[in-house]
C-alpha cells in the first residue's frame, strides 16, 4: 500500500482514512486480520502511537475490533461496512458536486457529463 499525506489534516486522520478505503474495497475483507500496529507504522513511516490512534479511530467507526488473543480484525457486520462504503461514495459525489458547480455547471450538468464519461 502506498501511503500518501497531506499538511491539510493530522496524520492519524489520514492512516485511519486510508486504512478504511482498504477495507471498503476489499483488501482488507470482513472478519480479516489486519497487520500488527508496529508493522503498519512501519510501512506508513509513522510513529508507532501514531497508528495506534488511527487503528483506534477504525474501532470507534465500527470498521475494526480488537481481540486479545487474535489481534485487531475488520469488523464481519457487512451492514456497517457498506454504510462506509455509502457514506464515503456520497462525499465524493458531493465533491464532484461543488467542483462542477464552482465551474458554473448545474447538478443536472454535471450528471450528464459524467454520463457521457462511460
């Protein structure tokens, strides 16, 4: 996986949201393990506590869950993974909404347009 960042927000922010995309995606499939934090941080070239914060933001999604004896694992509730899924499908919509709007393209416009994309 290849980690990127931005200075716009915090970098356990971004680990958190980038983990999830993994997850909505599938790399990450329901019920899977996911990498020790250590591991994680080292690919991500972070501080160790760093990804502790973002794996724990995951949980508190409902996107992960830890175990004691089996680690942190990708939730099995499909529901709450495909209200992620949802959820993040809207925001890029509303994105490509205000982008096309600032260039003087209507709602309406701006779906024909990405019809014609096909």
């Amino acid at each position: 996986m290849e980690w990127k960042f931005t200075e716009d927000r915090p970098i356990w922010q971004q680990l958190s949201q980038q983990i999830a995309r993994q997850i909505l995606i599938g790399v990450y499939p329901p019920g899977s393990k996911l990498p020790p934090v250590r591991e994680l941080a080292a690919q991500a070239g972070v501080n160790p506590n760093t990804m502790q914060r973002a794996l724990a933001q995951l949980e508190q999604a409902g996107l992960a869950e830890s175990n004691r004896t089996a680690g942190r694992l990708v939730t099995q509730d499909r529901g709450v993974i495909e209200a992620a899924r949802r959820a993040e499908a809207q925001g890029i919509i509303r994105r490509y909404l205000e982008s096309m709007n600032e260039l003087g393209y209507s709602p309406e416009e701006a779906v024909a347009l990405l019809k014609e994309e096909k």
